[in-house]
C-alpha cells in the first residue's frame, strides 16, 4: 500500500487491496497451528473457513 493523502484516498486503496488483504490473512493464519479463540470464532481454523467462504463469495 502507498501512503494515501486523505481518508477517501485511502479508503479507495484499501477497497482495492481488501482481497489481497484477506488471501495473505488466509495464508496466514493457515501457517500456525490450529489455535482456541476467545470470540465469535473458536479456533483460528474456524476463523480461517469464515475467510475463506468470504473470498469465494466475493469472486
């Protein structure tokens, strides 16, 4: 990402970048192992299936 100047700027290049963003976070947190999690996910595989869903769903 570049420095961005204002906050629309940056709000278009982070929307431009949201799926790489979310494939690196994928990526990840498919390197560590499967971790509990306090929240609305139980582990970090739960949280890495949710992501994965949302990536598919956005193609």
């Amino acid at each position: 990402m570049t420095r961005s100047q204002t906050p629309s700027q940056f709000k278009a290049e982070l929307e431009s970048q949201k799926d790489l963003l979310l494939k690196a976070c994928l990526h990840a947190l498919n390197e560590i192992p499967d971790t509990r999690l306090s929240g609305p996910f139980p582990s970090t595989y739960a949280l890495a299936a949710q992501l994965d869903r949302l990536i598919q769903s956005s193609k």
